[in-house]
C-alpha cells in the first residue's frame, strides 16, 4: 500500500517540465524585469529594447528572452540588490533553463 508520501511526485526537469509551470515563472520575472529597469534604467538603451520586445504584441516568448539574457538579468538585479529577483531567477534558472 502506497502512502501519500510516496504517491507525492518529485518534480525533476531532467525526466520533464510538467509540473513546474516555467513558462508562467518566466512571465512573472519578465514583468519583474521590464518594472525594474524602467525605474531604475530608463537611460538605458538595452532595457528599453529589452521591454519593448518583452511587451509586443507578437514578441519573443517569456522563457525564451530569460534564456537569452539570463546574465543580463542577473547583472541587473545584483546591481540594485534586489533580493526578490534574484531569488526568483535563481529558482526559474535551476528549474526551467
């Protein structure tokens, strides 16, 4: 007899991505971002890209401008030490990338 400890799925993205919602994670971050460097880097011509195509109608999907710009991201948030964030890309970079 199975009990609920052991019917508990263990979430594990080499085996798969169900489960672990990292298109909606990467959404939120994406959104994150894009707040972020509009308070804190509107001068800056990279985020102004970066929000732009983040925020068209027909741009590139959430995970895939977290793949692309991972480093950035980071840079940028460790820049402002914004904990949050960091906390959020780390677990979506562990998770989904």
């Amino acid at each position: 007899m199975k009990t609920a400890a052991t019917k508990q799925r263990t979430l594990d993205r080499y085996r798969s991505f169900c489960g672990l919602d990292c298109q909606a994670r990467a959404e939120h971050l994406v959104k994150y971002i894009c707040t972020l460097s509009r308070q804190q880097e509107a001068d800056n011509p990279f985020w102004a890209l970066f929000t732009k195509k983040a925020e068209a109608e027909n741009g590139p999907d959430a995970l895939l401008l977290v793949h692309t710009t991972v480093f950035y991201m980071r840079e940028l948030l460790e820049k402002h030490q914004d904990s949050k964030g960091l906390k959020l890309l780390d677990e979506i970079e562990t998770d989904c990338c």
